[in-house]
C-alpha cells in the first residue's frame, strides 16, 4: 500500500499496486483525509502474475462482420418511398416533382418553388434509401430557370 499524505487542499498517490481493487480502495482512503478535499491518484496497476496463469482474459478476437452498405431496395420500393417522404413533408410540393428510381439511383424532375423545396426533395430521396440522386428540378425563383 502506497504512502498517503495530506499537501495543502489534496492528497497525492503514487507508487505501484497489484490490483485494480488496491488502487481503488487506497483513492478511498485518502477521501477521509483531514483537510484535503482532492485525491489526485497516480497509482499504477502492475499485477505480479501474468493474467493467463490466474484465469483472466489475456486476448480478445472480435470475429463479427459488418455488411458496408444496407440491403438495396427493389425499384418500385425506393420510388414508393421517396414519394411517401416528398407527400408527408410540408416543405415540399410532392406534385410537382416527378420519382423515377433505376438501380438504386433515383431521379427527380420538376419544378420547384425554393432552393429550400430542392434541397429537401433531394435530402428526402437518400433518406428513402437511394444511393445516389440524378437532379433534374428546375427551381423557379432562380435565374437558370429563365434560361432557355
């Protein structure tokens, strides 16, 4: 067990012991020293046998895969969805805008009012699931729109 002592507001630990309880309970000790009101533990755990020879767990091997992508949806699903988003979101005028979807790439076209309306039809075409987005909205309060 380490030496403990009381310097000014706080009670340093240092030194080495053999378990993670010992530095546990030697921070608790310190707690009701007279006059210190901070421990400031530096103790280093060091066990004295090697974990394997006492039972402990010496290596861990995480064995799991994770799938890089979600299960693509069938076409009609992902057009199915994204019309569901654009219809449900008050920002949006689901009518004006046309869903076509093709590999898990979806395509939009229309009209819409703001770039805030184009901005959400495009967010709400990943959200849906689409793994990319072919832009065809042409916004109607934008110079480009008067283009011929």
């Amino acid at each position: 067990m380490p030496l403990k002592s009381a310097f000014l507001d706080s009670a340093p630990l240092s030194g080495v012991v053999d378990h993670l309880a010992a530095k546990k309970t030697a921070e608790d000790s310190a707690k009701d020293i007279v006059g210190g009101w901070r421990v400031i533990n530096h103790l280093r755990v060091r066990p004295k046998s090697l974990p394997h020879a006492s039972g402990g767990i010496i290596e861990v091997a995480n064995n799991l895969t994770v799938p890089s992508t979600l299960p693509s949806k069938l076409d009609w699903q992902l057009r199915l969805d994204i019309d569901q988003r654009l219809w449900w979101s008050p920002f949006v005028d689901s009518e004006a805008i046309d869903v076509s979807a093709e590999d898990d790439v979806a395509t939009l076209t229309g009209i819409v009012d703001s770039w805030l309306e184009h901005n959400i039809a495009i967010r709400s075409a990943y959200e849906a699931g689409s793994a990319g987005v072919r832009d065809r909205l042409k916004i109607r309060r934008s110079p480009a729109f008067y283009r011929p």
